[in-house]
C-alpha cells in the first residue's frame, strides 16, 4: 500500500485508454491521459471540418456498429449513458452478393444454434445441396470455440482456406468474408481461421442477441466521448490531448513518462496506443520489459490501408435503401452508409438541404487516386439514383492503423499482463482469452489492463463479461473433445 492515492498514465485516448482510465479513477486513482490527436476516442473518435460553403460537421473513420454482446463496451457507456439512450437499433444489416442477391439478418431466431442455421438456410446463396457438402467433422471448430484452445488449433491456419477446406460454398463465402474477415480490414488470405471462428462464436453460436446492432444517434463525441470525458474529469483525471508520449523510463518508483512537452511521473502505466504507436514508445523505452517481450511488441503488424469517403449529395438517396449495406462482393466498395437515416447531424443537415450524407468503405486496399472514383461508380451502379446528384462536399480518409490478426500470430501476440507488475497493455490488437474482438475486445483488454495494476494496490477490480468461453452445443463439444490428440504418456 502507498498510504496516498496511486497516480496511473493511461497513453492513448481510444476505448482501451478511456475505458482503464474509467476503472482506476472510479477506485480512487489520480489519473492522466495522454493523447496524441486533439480529439478522444481513437479509431472511433471525431473531428471538426467544414464544408465548401463554411457549414461545420463532424468527421470521423466512418461506421461501427455497437453490437449487443458487446457487454464491456455498453458498460463503459452507460456511466454517462445509463439506458443507453444515444444509441439507436439498426433492424437490419444486409449483404449484396455479386449477382446482386441480398442476405438479411432481421427476423432471425435469438437462440443458438438455430439463429445460424436459419440464416445461412433462408440464404440465396447457401442452399440445401450446401448444408449436405459441409464436412463436419472438420467445420466443428465453428461450434466449439473456446479461447486459447482454438487458437492453438486455427491460429496456423488461414480464413480462406478453413472455408474451403469445409466445403463452405463459394458462392457464399460473402457471408463468412464480410461480417467476419473485412471487419478485421484484412484479406481472408491474411487473417487468421482462429479469429473467424471466435467470431462466428461470438456473433452466432455464443450468443443470442446475433448481429442486429446499434449505432450512436450522434457523432461519436457528442454522443460518447464528450460525456465521458465530463465524467471522467469530476473524478480528478487530467485528459491531456494533443500530447505525444514518446518513452517510458523506469523509476524505483514507478515510470517517468517523457512526452513532446516534458516529462511527468506515475505509479504505474497503461500503453492503450494503435499497434504502430506501441511500437515506438516500446523501442525508445529500453528499460521497459524484457529482451523478449519487446521482440514480441516489434513483431506487431497492421492491417492493409483502408478508405473511408464521406460525400454530402445535393438530394436523397431513396427512401427504401438501407441505412448501412454490406458490398463486399463488388469490390473495390465494401460497405456503404447513409448517415442521415441515424446519426443526427447528418439528418439535421439532409432535412435542411433536401440532400443526404452518404459514407462509403474500401478496406485492404492499395493507395490509388483513382479508388475514389471507383468507390463511386458502384455507388452509381447499386444507387442509381445518386449517378445525377451534385457532391456538395466530399472527404476522403486513408488510414493502417488497424491491428492484423495474422497467420501464426496469436503464441506471440502481447497480453494485457507484462513482464513489469506497474505496467499494462490495452486494445483490440492485445491478447485476452476470452471470445471478444474489435472494439469488445479493446473495452475488456481496458477493464482487465486496470484490474492488473488495481490488484498490485490492493483495490477492488471491475467485472469482465463475455458470451460463454466455449461451444453451447454439449454433443458437439464431446465430439471435438474426442477428436483431439491426447498428449503422449511419459
């Protein structure tokens, strides 16, 4: 026990930062956060911009959708949210094959297996003759999901190749490479088969509240960073944005955590930064962890570039089409959003204009000027109704800061514990076994990297929750289980 009230720096600004900071301000820990952008909230932050005719909107990364089992996200949110009033349903989240047929997610079953099962059922692209070709003995790992276990299985194993090697239909693998493997902005060829079956498991068989999701009524600060910054600082914790931190140095004491204005000094640490800013602080902080802890920081890798293109159109784009449509099966455009049927701002403006905001996603994709032009004529082609409208204002992001879930990258992937007891990880791109992923997994990886330094001070932790860290069938898990090699006598 220190007989005064610990000091913790929490470096990074994201969900993973936020959420640490929020457990260890709630337990009394004086707390500061440093943020390299001007904004909070990371890769799901927002921004100021104007457009051509001076009107000032809030620009960000583009959609995410706030899943219902995403249990350690909502709690963070409902510390200024309690009801989770800010965010808004989405009914549906449809998919547009190649051939220009659509899967739906509404109306689904909640209770596994049974929600999969009438899914790919009732899908034009998954038919009977299908379900009788899958090889089940082999596609088991999709039903039995427990985490570290399928990674140690899976993790040597590509996503694309699982798939075929289960007989999944070719002509439906847009079921499998759009809800699951695009998410992670990777190539199905890059992305680890261990992380499309925690998914599945997460998403599907793990859980009954399936992907029906929301989405915040506003943009992302007004409708949860801002908030939670208000809270956060009635509970004494200095939100320092615009500030780089650029080493860690251990101290007998604790670290001194040296920045782009100067040097200031903690009890204890949270790294909660993107893979690329982990990875510098780590290599200018040599007396930080070990030899081998560090090899696995730099091991780190980033998914390809990614594009986000937002467009203000002079008119609405029809009234029937969806408020977000997965296209991933039409490349180079994987997804496409109308703002203005949800996020309020944009509703605001497109009531005021006669207009909409339409958003537009392209992800493992090579930086070409010409990208922008092709997103837009597959808008032109699925939309037609948006081929005549004017653009009265565009913006057109590239980002590679998402986290890679490569091939063979799970044994070396970072955890949230470290080698140095005042030290911690954060993010989505950290190590936790438990079935989580995408922003669930940074707001757990937050949660767990503040019970970690809680505990060394004799503080009550927080909660963690999860759907089932296992398969919810017993008979197929019994299957899995004798399928197993066991280990060799001696």
């Amino acid at each position: 026990m220190l007989g005064r009230r610990p000091t913790a720096a929490v470096v990074g600004g994201g969900i993973a930062g936020l959420t640490a900071a929020t457990a260890l301000a709630e337990r009394g820990v004086d707390v500061t956060v440093f943020e390299r952008e001007d904004h909070l909230g990371g890769r799901v932050g927002g921004w100021s911009e104007r457009l051509p005719d001076g009107t000032a909107v809030t620009m960000s990364r583009g959609f995410h959708a706030f899943f219902r089992q995403y249990y350690n996200l909502r709690a963070l949110l409902k510390r200024t949210d309690p009801r989770l009033e800010r965010l808004a349903p989405l009914s549906d989240y449809p998919l547009l094959d190649a051939q220009g047929r659509t899967d739906t997610f509404a109306g689904l079953p909640r209770t596994p297996p049974w929600n999969a099962v009438a899914f790919a059922w009732r899908s034009p692209t998954f038919t009977p003759r299908d379900f009788l070709r899958l090889k089940g003995r082999e596609a088991l790992p999709l039903a039995t999901v427990s985490v570290p276990e399928t990674y140690e299985r899976l993790d040597g194993v590509d996503a694309a190749s699982f798939l075929e090697a289960i007989n999944f239909p070719a002509a439906a693998r847009h079921l499998a490479f759009e809800v699951f493997s695009r998410s992670f902005f990777a190539d199905p060829r890059d992305l680890s088969a261990a992380e499309l079956a925690t998914m599945f498991h997460l998403y599907f068989l793990g859980s009954s509240e399936g992907l029906v999701f929301d989405v915040p009524t506003d943009p992302f600060p007004q409708a949860l960073w801002d908030p939670l910054a208000g809270y956060l600082v009635a509970r004494r914790t200095d939100i320092r944005t615009g500030v780089a931190v650029t080493a860690l140095h251990r101290e007998p004491g604790g670290f001194a955590i040296e920045t782009d204005d100067g040097t200031a000094h903690f009890d204890a640490a949270v790294l909660a930064c993107d893979v690329t800013g982990l990875r510098q602080i780590v290599a200018a902080s040599p007396s930080v962890g070990s030899a081998t802890w560090r090899g696995d920081i730099a091991a780190l890798r980033t998914a390809p570039p990614f594009l986000v293109r937002r467009l203000w159109l002079d008119r609405p784009v029809d009234a029937a089409r969806p408020p977000f449509l997965g296209t991933g099966s039409v490349p180079p455009l994987d997804n496409i959003s109308l703002l203005d049927r949800y996020e309020g701002e944009a509703r605001r403006w497109a009531a005021r204009t006669g207009g909409s905001v339409v958003e537009l996603h392209a992800y493992a994709a090579t930086p070409d000027d010409s990208l922008a032009k092709a997103v837009d004529a597959r808008l032109h082609e699925i939309y037609p109704e948006s081929r005549n409208a004017h653009v009265v204002g565009e913006i057109t992001l590239w980002r590679e800061d998402c986290p890679l879930f490569g091939v063979g990258d799970f044994a070396r992937r970072p955890t949230v514990e470290t080698p140095d007891a005042a030290l911690a990880l954060a993010g989505d791109g950290i190590r936790i076994d438990l079935p989580v992923a995408l922003m669930e997994r940074a707001a757990a990886t937050g949660w767990a990297a503040a019970n970690v330094l809680l505990r060394r001070w004799g503080l009550e932790g927080h909660p963690l929750r999860s759907v089932p860290n296992r398969g919810r069938i017993g008979l197929l898990n019994r299957l899995a289980a004798s399928k197993r090699p066991r280990p060799a006598p001696g």
